[in-house]
C-alpha cells in the first residue's frame, strides 16, 4: 500500500482529495498540510511514499518545499496539483517533480498519476501539455527540423502508441536501433522519457505526418 501525503492551503480541498484516496484499497492517505513547515515536519515524521501538492500554499511555492524536502534528502515522490501555472514554474517544477495535475482532472486521472508515479514513472496532465511544450527558445518547427528524417518515423510511432518491438517491425530495424533513435529524440527535444516525447508528437500533429 502506497501512502500519500496532502499539502495544500485549501481546506475543501484537503478534505476533498483526502476522501478520494480513502476509497482506493492500495492508497492511504496519511495525513494533510497546509503549508511548507507543517508538510515538511509530516513527510519527516509519516515518510509517504507520495506527497500531492499545491503550486501555490498561500503566499509560498509548493517547490520551495519539494527542494527543501530533497535537500534533506527525504525519499519521496512529488506530484503537483495546480490550476493555473506559468511556463516558468513548469520548466522549474519538471526538473523537480514526478507528476502534474490540473485541479479540474478526473478523479480517476488523478489517480492514475498517483498509482504511474508511485512505480517511478512520470505524469504530465494533457491540459498543461501545450504550456510545457515551449521547450528553450526554439519553435515547434525548428525542435522538429533539429530531428533526422528516421527520428521523425520513430516519433511519429511513438505518438501512436507504439512498443519498441512494435516500431522496430514496422520500420524494419532493429530494437536496438529504435532505442538509439528514442534516445536521440529525447535528447534533441529536452524531454526526460518517452511518454513526453509521445504527448508531443500527438499535441503538434506529428503523429498524423505523412513521412516519406
């Protein structure tokens, strides 16, 4: 069972979030905060495996505390919860946190991000794709003309979905070669796994290419 701690200044809120995992047979909620100290003093003294936390505690940051609680060397997993953000705190947060999450997402989306990122993968709400997609200075065409006629093939499959094994069949190379096509794409467009690689192809059309 995994545990899951609650920070956020929002009472209704905190109540809410903290009913929902009440439900679910493998999350337990251990307990809520309302700011950086008390959530910092929970996560020392309760250890989840997962903390939830607001971008905005009141007049703080919800990533002061994910770098206070990371330079005190706490093992955990951060997922934000937001409603609004800046491509700023974005870019901040994605070096930093596992997951994002709108506030108006789907109880069951929320869960799901809890349950991916407690199995150390990552998490990135759709309705925050198109902010995070405006990666350094460089504009949608130029991030796709920086990649090889074949990294494009393979994006392309990865915006559809599809497996290693899956890409290298149809593309006729091997799964080493595709490997070595991810990890170039990966590189090239700044992203940390492929789901992201895949959330782009599809946000930018590239899933729909026509790749001769």
């Amino acid at each position: 069972m995994k545990k899951v701690l609650v920070v956020d200044d929002h009472a209704l809120v905190r109540k809410g979030l903290i009913s929902l995992l009440t439900l679910e047979e493998d999350l337990e909620s251990v307990g809520e905060a309302y700011d950086i100290e008390t959530g910092l003093r929970m996560i020392e003294n309760e250890k989840p495996d997962i903390v939830l936390v607001d971008l905005r505690l009141g007049k703080e940051s919800g990533l002061d505390l994910i770098k206070r609680a990371k330079s005190m060397q706490i093992e955990c997993e951060f997922i934000i919860l937001t409603s609004s953000a800046q491509p700023s705190d974005l870019q901040k947060a994605k070096e930093i946190a596992s997951g994002f999450v709108l506030k108006e997402a789907l109880p069951e989306e929320l869960l799901y991000a809890i349950r991916l990122v407690a199995n150390k993968r990552k998490y990135y709400d759709p309705g925050l794709l198109e902010i995070m997609m405006t990666v350094g200075n460089k504009d949608e065409m130029e991030l796709i003309n920086d990649l090889t006629p074949k990294e494009v093939e393979v994006l392309k499959e990865l915006g559809m979905g599809h497996s290693n094994k899956e890409i290298a069949r149809k593309l006729f190379i091997t799964e080493n070669t595709v490997k070595k096509h991810v990890s170039q794409i990966l590189d090239k467009l700044d992203f940390t796994d492929r789901t992201q690689a895949a959330l782009f192809a599809n946000i930018k059309g590239i899933a729909q290419f026509r790749v001769s």
